[in-house]
C-alpha cells in the first residue's frame, strides 16, 4: 500500500488527479497500489504533472485541501511516491518520469 506520512497528502493527490482529469492516476491513488510496470510509470508521470500544477496554484495563491503552503505538500508527494515505487521494484520508472519531467 502507498503508505502517506499525513492524511492530507492522499486528499491533495486526489484532488490534483481529479484537477488533471487523470482517471488512471485516480484509480491508482484510490486502490492505493500499483499493479505493474505501466501504472508505476504512470503515477510517477503523474506526480511530475502535479508539481506543474501546484506550481501554477502556489503562484496563483490558491488553496488546496486548507492549504497554502503547497511546496512542502509537494515535497511530501515526491517522498512518499518515490519511496513507494522503488520499494516495489520500480526504480526504472520513477527515474524514467523523473528524467522525462
């Protein structure tokens, strides 16, 4: 299972999939599991989407789940899926999306 350091990291990831219109990311963050190799790269792709949007959304001083102070949310994200994915045996793909980003 992902496993979030706080509850609100969860909340905001799924606002950001539901905010992106990302449907797989979603089902992913949701099922708190990655079944394989395309997901894991896709979530990962995912997280680097979402830093763009809580980029825009910091700029813009708008709040997310109560919050305001999204790089150190985003900063959780990055930890927290990055940990998850190479912990499962997917390093490739969190380095591949990361290099992509």
């Amino acid at each position: 299972m992902i496993s979030y350091r706080y509850e609100k990291e969860q909340q905001i990831a799924l606002y950001l999939a539901e905010a992106l219109c990302d449907a797989e990311a979603l089902s992913i963050i949701r099922a708190g599991v990655v079944e394989n190799s395309q997901q894991a790269l896709h979530l990962a792709q995912f997280f680097w989407r979402a830093v763009d949007e809580l980029v825009k959304c910091s700029e813009s001083n708008t709040e997310i789940c109560g919050e305001t102070n999204l790089q150190e949310w985003s900063e959780l994200l990055m930890a927290t899926f990055r940990s998850y994915l190479r912990n499962n045996g997917y390093t490739e793909e969190w380095d591949k999306a990361s290099d992509d980003a």
